[in-house]
C-alpha cells in the first residue's frame, strides 16, 4: 500500500501561526491545572462567580481590542468606569423608583461612556497628542472629577429594581455574562465582517498607506475610542447595579491594566494591525481564573499584579517571537 506523501502535509505545519492558537492552548492547560489543583475549581458556583468578574473587565477589553489594533492605548478606562458609575448612581437617585429609572440610568451610563471616549478621541486625532499621553492625562482627569462629585463618598443606590440588573440571573447564567457574550458577538461581526473592521486592521498596520486607500484614517481611529468608551458605560453600569453602589477612590482601580492584559493575552498584537475579538474572551477568562485560583490556593491577594504583569510579560514575548 503506497504512503500518502508527507510534503503537503508539512507544508500546512509551517504555515500553521502558533501563536494564534496560543491563547486557546493556554486556557485549555490552565483549567487542567487548576482542576487539578483544588478541588472547588470545578464547581457550579464557583465557576459561575468567575464568569461574573471576568465579564466587567472583559466587556471593556472587547472595546480596548478595537482601540490597540488601531494602533493606540487607552489608560483612561479605569477611571472612566469610577466616573460613569457615580453619574449613573446619581441619575437613577433623581429619577426616582421605577424600572423608568433604571433605563434611564442605563442609557445615559452607555451615552456618557460614549461620549467620555470621543473626548480621548478628539484630543488624540484634533490635537494630535499621542493615545498614551492623553489618556494617562484623562486618567487623572476623569479620576478627580469622580472624586469632586462624590465628594470621596461612597454613592448608594436607592433603587429597588436597579441591583436586578448585575444581580439578575438567566438559566443560572448571571446577566453580565450573557450581555459579555452578546458584546462579543456583535463586536466579532463588527471587526471581521465589515469594512470599519478592515479599515481598524488597514489603520493599525500602516496609517500612511491607509490614508493613501481612500480610508479616513483619523475618523476611524476615533471611533475605536467611541467604541471603548461605550463598553466602558455598559461595564461601569453593570458593576455599579450589582453592587448597588460605588465607591469613587476603588471603583475600577487597575482596570486598564486588566483590559490591556486581556487584550494581548488574547494574542492582538501592541504594535497594532492585527488581533480577534474572541482571544481577548479567552485572555478575559484566562486572568480571571489566574486570579481565582490565587485565592483558591491561598497566594496573597499583594502578588496577584506581579502575577498579572509576568503574565503580559509573557505574552508579549511570545508575540515577538512568532513576528520574528
């Protein structure tokens, strides 16, 4: 019996990106790890609690995709999340009782999310100040003005249906977890399925020679912010329902580094042009079990941004190692 020849074969192995099944791969020996580890990792309720907390910081990583293979940064979430959420309290507080309310407070959280991000957008492509520049100063920005309003005071919610929302279950799945899953979908089709996707990917790989293709490329690199800036409002919104509160000097502390994680764990590259929206789920879930299985085991709660940054360190090698 004559052997099939072994030269297509070979061929499709080198052709083959390893680095853009990483992510998957990773997860896949992470949750081996981990039910190994400890025995309550597998559990209903535990996995459910961490598909919660990955869907906040994941939501706004599916927006920073957009951004960082346009070739820009966006250090600005963090605070944004602490500012839209105070707004959204105060909004839902003065519209009274009411499931009314609770809309109002949504959509003015998604608009105001939105419109925070075109700010970032419009100092970076008018001013022509460069994305990490800008944000690192909105950072401060949006931080203080949260602090102003709040007074430094925690913002309660005196609505009885708005803790429905980040509370609220589905087929045992929590609410944030199906709305993440959704984002996703729909900023998939965005990103591969249309031309504004292209034109991100055109503008992050080379803006000259996008701009030479007819492509707007400083409307388009505006928008990325818009896009992050209003999943920053549906993440802040659904973080402060289910808390039913906020607190302005923790509130999405340290989000942007989880967000940049998540993106690039996910395998979109720094340098932009490049990068899916479902790696940033995966690198999305992969921090969150990395942080769940650090309290699992007992690590102090102090290593866990060490752990994170090894994790990106990583990551970024394994980038410039396949681009090479």
């Amino acid at each position: 019996m004559a052997m099939l020849p072994l030269s297509p074969m070979i061929t499709r192995l080198k052709r083959l990106d390893i680095a853009t099944y990483a992510p998957f791969i990773a997860l896949v020996l992470l949750v081996i790890f981990s039910s190994i580890a400890s025995e309550h990792f597998l559990i209903p309720r535990n996995i459910t609690n961490v598909l919660r907390q990955v869907s906040y910081t994941g939501i706004i990583a599916l927006g920073m995709t957009f951004v960082i293979i346009a070739g820009g940064i966006d250090l600005s979430v963090g605070s944004m999340v602490a500012l839209v959420g105070v707004l959204s309290i105060m909004i839902i507080n003065g519209a009274g009782d009411g499931w009314w309310a609770v809309a109002m407070a949504v959509s003015s959280a998604i608009a105001l999310g939105g419109v925070f991000g075109a700010i970032n957008g419009l100092v970076i492509t008018r001013g022509r100040v460069a994305s990490f520049i800008a944000t690192l100063a909105t950072m401060s920005i949006f931080r203080s003005m949260t602090l102003y309003i709040s007074d430094a005071g925690e913002m309660v919610s005196e609505n009885n249906h708005f803790a429905d929302i980040g509370g609220g279950y589905l087929w045992a799945i929590p609410y944030p977890v199906w709305i993440f899953l959704l984002l996703a979908i729909a900023y998939h089709i965005l990103l591969k399925h249309s031309a504004f996707g292209r034109h991100v990917c055109a503008v992050g790989s080379n803006s000259k020679v996008a701009s030479y293709s007819a492509i707007k490329v400083r409307w388009v690199y505006f928008l990325t912010f818009v896009i992050a800036g209003v999943s920053v409002g549906i993440s802040a919104v659904l973080l402060a329902s289910r808390l039913n509160s906020v607190s302005p000097g923790d509130a999405g502390l340290f989000y942007e580094l989880d967000a940049i994680a998540a993106v690039v764990i996910g395998g979109t590259a720094l340098s932009g042009g490049k990068g899916t929206i479902w790696g940033t789920v995966i690198g999305a879930i992969i921090l969150g079990i990395i942080n769940n299985m650090l309290n699992l085991m007992g690590i102090s709660p102090y290593l866990q941004g060490m752990v994170k940054g090894l994790v990106i360190l990583t990551a970024v090698l394994v980038q410039f190692k396949g681009d090479r």
